[in-house]
C-alpha cells in the first residue's frame, strides 16, 4: 500500500492511534519506537519511546553520554507512600483504585512517561519493571542535564485566571497553543477555527486551556524539545 504524502511526512506510523489499544508499539516513518497513551481528554496518541541510546541522551557535541549521578535517584527510593502515589496518578488524570504502588507506578509510567516531572520519575522509578526502570532513569538524568526554558511556545505561564479570561481572549490562547504544537510535533490538536468559535463552550475552552497551561503540558512540551533539539 502506498503512502500519502501525508503519511510520510510524519514521524510516528501511518495507522491512527484511535485503532489501536493503550501500550502498543509501532515502527514509526521515522525509524524510532512508537508507544499508544491517552491524552487528558481520553483520546489515543502516538507517542516517540525514549531508547536509551537515542541522540537526545547526549549532549550537543554528541561525545558525552549522559550520565546517572547522584542526583537521578532519590535518596530515600523505596519508601514512597501509596498517597504520594496517588496524588501523582490524580494530577495526571491515571485512575489508582485498587490498585498496589507497583501497578500505579507502571501505569503512569506506560500512560503519563513524557509528562511526568523529574521528581515524579524519582518516586517511582524503583517500582517499575527493570526494562523500564533504566528508562526512567535514563529520562530523569537527560531532564536534570538538559533544562529547558524555551518551550517553542508549547507552554506558558497564564497571564491571568481562567475565569477572568473573555472568550476571545480564551480562543486567541488556544489557536496560538494549538499552532505550536501542531507546527512543533506534527499532530493535529483537533481544535479548527471553526470548532473553536461555534461548537466549544466557554466551559470547554476552560478545561483545554488548563491543559496548555498545566505542568502536564509543561513537561510534555520540554520533553518534545530535548527529543527534537540535536
């Protein structure tokens, strides 16, 4: 089957991550490992895995290999409460019901990996499967090497209280998010003109702007930026 255009432009597989169940891998057009999560609002993406040998583990004169220090590992590991852990699963929208910290760290990990913040890594890095936990690793010594302060425009900080915000203002916001991550990453945010000015509510507005805005979209945006900076 030939591909379009389209297709081979971009970096993930070709297929729709929608056909595809939570945790598959594909070869993407790219080369790399692709992973499905779910995003926020519970829709499936596509999203780049993180080899421990893949370029943006070194630094920019590529004759260093990142290296885990002292400070990749939490100096208590081990002793992270099942409260931490739920409080890290509700901020990033994973259900922990029932569920033992061994199972709540694998599934923010599977679902959450590149939105997770360096301390986030830290407290449960040591309860994942040893595949994954050098993965971790790995991803906690590159945010520590690598700081980022330029998020393409990705993320920012809000200038004023969503509520206080009018809806142009709110539909200015989210075109100028959307653009970003769409010129930056390649994947369509689902947010058209159109969408924005007649079928959303001012309530649904709110709750896609408190994710750009979130330390979620954050880390996600700093994570797109270290992986795609060479």
């Amino acid at each position: 089957m030939r591909m379009s255009k389209t297709q081979k432009s971009r970096k993930g597989p070709a297929e729709s991550a929608t056909q595809f169940s939570v945790g598959t891998i594909k070869k993407g057009n790219d080369g790399n490992k692709w992973k499905i999560i779910v995003t926020n609002s519970g829709v499936h993406r596509w999203s780049k895995m993180t080899d421990i040998r893949h370029p943006s583990y070194h630094n920019h004169n590529h004759n260093h290999t990142v290296k885990i220090t002292s400070k990749t590992i939490t100096p208590k590991e081990g002793i992270v409460s099942l409260a931490r852990l739920k409080q890290i699963g509700n901020k990033n929208t994973v259900s922990t019901a029932g569920k033992s910290k061994a199972q709540i760290a694998k599934l923010l990990f599977n679902i959450r990996g590149n939105a997770l913040a360096t301390r986030e890594l830290q407290d449960i890095h040591h309860l994942l499967p040893s595949k994954q936990k050098t993965e971790a690793m790995k991803m906690i010594a590159n945010q520590i090497e690598t700081p980022i302060t330029d998020y393409k425009g990705m993320w920012k900080p809000a200038v004023k209280p969503l509520h206080e915000m009018s809806r142009r203002e709110m539909i200015n916001s989210l075109r100028k998010f959307r653009d970003a991550w769409e010129s930056y990453t390649g994947r369509n945010q689902d947010l058209s003109d159109e969408k924005l000015a007649e079928d959303m509510t001012d309530k649904d507005l709110r709750q896609r702007l408190e994710y750009y805005y979130s330390e979620t979209a954050k880390n996600q945006a700093a994570n797109w930026v270290r992986e795609n900076t060479r």
